[in-house]
C-alpha cells in the first residue's frame, strides 16, 4: 500500500468520523430539545412563553438576515464623510 492510498483512507476516515460525530450530536441536540420541550408543555405560563420565544427567533433571524445580507459601506466613502464632517465642524469651505 503506498503513502497516497494510506492518506486517502486517513481522509475517507477522517470523513466519516466527523459525520458520525456531527450526527452524534444532532440526535442529541434533538433529544435534549424534546426533553426540554416536554417540560414546558406541563407549565401554565405556555402561552407567554411560546410569544416570548416567538419574539426572540424574530429578533434572532433579523440579527443572522442582517450579518448576512447587509453591505458594508465603502471604506473611501465613509473616509470622505469623515473628511466632509470634520471640515463643516472647523467652518471651512474646502
């Protein structure tokens, strides 16, 4: 067997584990979110927790939309709107 193949495998494994370690912890994520679920079916405040989480997940998917999607602005123009400031603050007409 040659040092390619050996890698090779070295890589399929390497693979492999990381997805049974991924799926590893998927199916426990999802274990401990059904435990946890349970216990909130039995409180008597449901209905404001259930808004409350509802509020949350809005304001999160806003937070990951805007990381995201939003463009920075370009660094010479925000440069020039500082330049732009500064002389309108010290009275000068350059």
């Amino acid at each position: 067997m040659t040092d390619a193949t050996r890698r090779g495998r070295g890589r399929e494994e390497r693979a492999v584990l990381l997805a049974a370690g991924l799926a590893d912890l998927a199916v426990s994520t999802i274990g401990s979110a059904v435990g946890g679920l349970r216990g909130l079916l039995g409180r008597s405040d449901t209905a404001d927790l259930v808004r409350d989480l509802e509020g949350d997940l809005t304001a999160r998917g806003r937070l990951a939309l805007d990381r995201y999607t939003r463009v920075p602005p370009a660094h010479l123009e925000v440069l020039a709107q500082h330049v732009q400031a500064r002389r309108t603050a010290d009275g000068g007409d350059d």
